[in-house]
C-alpha cells in the first residue's frame, strides 16, 4: 500500500450513496485519515443505496455507523467525524490540512459552499453528483491556474432540483459514480495518470451513454476568476 | 445549416428523443436552438451544454455541422 496514501487526509462530505462507496474504497485502499462529514441519521429509506449503513443502525448519525463499518473493514482507519450543517468557517477549518475533498452531497447550496472553501484554500476537489438515471464527476485542482471550478459551470441560484429521496435513483448507479470519485482521489493523492481536471464526465444508464465535457474556467466567475493574474 | 442536437437523462424524457437534426439558414447559438426544438420555453439556468463536447454558455455561436448537447443538472447523493 504506497505510503503517500496512509498519509493522506480525505474529506467526504455526504454519507450518503456517493460517500458509501467513496469512503469504503478510500477506506480499503489505505488512506490513512478519513475525515466523515454528514448531519443526517440513518433511515430505512437510505438503505436500499448506501450501501455503508445497515438496517440496526437506524435511527444512528450516519457519520457513526459509517465509521462502525469503516473501522470493522480498517482497525487502524483514523475517522474524524463532523455531524453538523457546514458553514464557511467550519469548512474553512477543516481545510488547512486536508489533502482532497469529496463532494458526496446532494443539494446546490452545499456544492458551492464546498467549491468556494476548496477555491481558497487550493485543496483538490473531487464532485460527483447522481439522481435517476444520470450520474456525472469531475475534478477540479484549484492550485493549477487554468483550472475550472464547479461554480464555472452552474449559476448560484437558490433553484434545488432533483434528489434521490425524492426522485429516486437504481443503487448500482450511485455505486458506480462513487467507484469513479475514489479512483480520481487516488490518483491526486499519487499524482499519478490523467486527472478529469477541466473535463465533465456524464453517464446516463438509461441509455448506457458516456460522455466526456471539455470544460473551460469562467473568465467571469464569480469564485475562482479573481485568482487569474496574468494569461 | 445542418445541426445535430442531442438531449440527456431526464431532458431525452421530457423531449421524447434523443436526437434531432435542425435545419436552419439563420444564425444559431444554443439558447436558439433550444427555442426551437422546445417551442420557444425558456432556457432554464441550469441546463448544461456542449458544443461538439465543449462546455458552452446559452449564448455561443453555433456552426454547420457541429454537435449541440444539453444536459440536465445532477446534484444528488
Ligand atoms: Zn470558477
């Protein structure tokens, strides 16, 4: 186990059906510090996705059973656990040590409160997203200049659109997006092969189609354009 | 001039279809094209699009030939 990643500090946020999956692969991969951060209690209704939490431990902060489980498959996994709604300065916090963030959250507020903290403070953000039939990741390395970031491509309106809870979502897809989350977050913890920095790939099941977006920073973003100094 | 567009997820559902060739000798951009395709309904913010697989804004030019596609946003899990 290389050990670049027993000595790398992953912050997911989301334990959900993203962070299932990103955690327990992070997790039995020999990254050695997961840092597990989600408000929410483990429902019945979670459990047909994320794949972390089992049926005793409805009712638990999600935070705890993910790191029953983590810690069964990992005795010597260090978990730190955050069980409160993010703001900008527990995030900000959080930040000064960690070597890549996980996006495993599920609404638009969040996401740009994530991708603004990672902006400041040039910690590698790795964003997956998935509902219905459509999942979709990128990477985003706020340190590299020419880097887009997630708010180059959505507007921060207040607008939420569809969850999983509410729209709901086949188990495998969620399964399969946050396979694709770990892997990228291995390779910036190695520095190893071609990250999807500046590229969108999007997957929809139904029709079995893959596509890969060139994206392009936003020489007018609000969050990351004022970081550009010269061409 | 020739344009091949294409629609994702839950926007192929809501369209019934996957692809569609649109015609046309006016100048396109892809706010346009959807006006079009969705009998002039409003672009909502959040859709993404690509120009033969770059990311592209409402307002970017479209040419003969090339691929338009819009996909739907994604913020769950
Ligand atoms: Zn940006």
């Amino acid at each position: 186990m290389p050990k670049q990643l027993k000595h790398s500090k992953v912050l997911i946020v989301g334990l959900g059906g993203l962070g299932a999956p990103v955690s327990l692969y992070l997790a039995a991969a020999g990254v050695g510090h997961l840092v597990l951060v989600d408000y929410d209690h483990v429902d019945l209704s979670n459990l047909q996705r994320q794949i972390i939490h089992k049926t005793s431990h409805i009712g638990q902060e999600k935070t705890v059973s993910a790191q029953i489980k983590l810690q069964a498959l990992v005795p010597e996994l260090q978990i730190t656990r955050f069980n409160q709604r993010l703001s900008k300065t527990s995030l900000n916090n959080m930040l000064s040590d960690i070597n890549v963030v996980v996006d495993c959250s599920d609404n638009f507020m969040t996401r740009f409160a994530i991708n603004a903290a990672c902006v400041e403070n040039g910690t590698p953000l790795v964003s997956g997203a998935a509902v219905r039939w459509k999942g979709q990741v990128a990477v985003f390395l706020p340190a590299q200049k020419h880097s887009p970031c997630y708010r180059c491509l959505y507007n921060n309106t207040e607008d939420e659109t569809e969850t999983c809870s509410q729209m709901g979502i086949l188990a495998p897809l969620v399964g399969i997006i946050g396979s694709i989350q770990a892997l990228e977050v291995i390779k910036v913890l190695l520095g190893i092969g071609q990250s999807l920095c500046g590229k969108l790939l999007t997957f929809d099941a139904y029709t079995e189609t893959w596509r890969t977006l060139k994206l392009r920073k936003d020489p007018a973003c609000p969050v990351c354009s004022q970081l550009i100094t010269d061409n | 001039m020739s344009i091949d567009v294409k629609f994702f997820a839950s926007l192929r559902e809501q369209i019934g279809k996957s692809d569609i060739q649109i015609e046309s000798t006016d100048s396109l951009t892809c706010a346009k094209i959807w006006a079009q395709v969705c009998n002039n309904a409003p672009l909502p913010s959040h859709i993404l699009m690509a120009v033969n697989k770059e990311y592209a804004v409402q307002s970017a030019p479209v040419q003969d030939g090339d691929e338009v596609a819009f996909f739907p946003p994604v913020t769950g899990g």
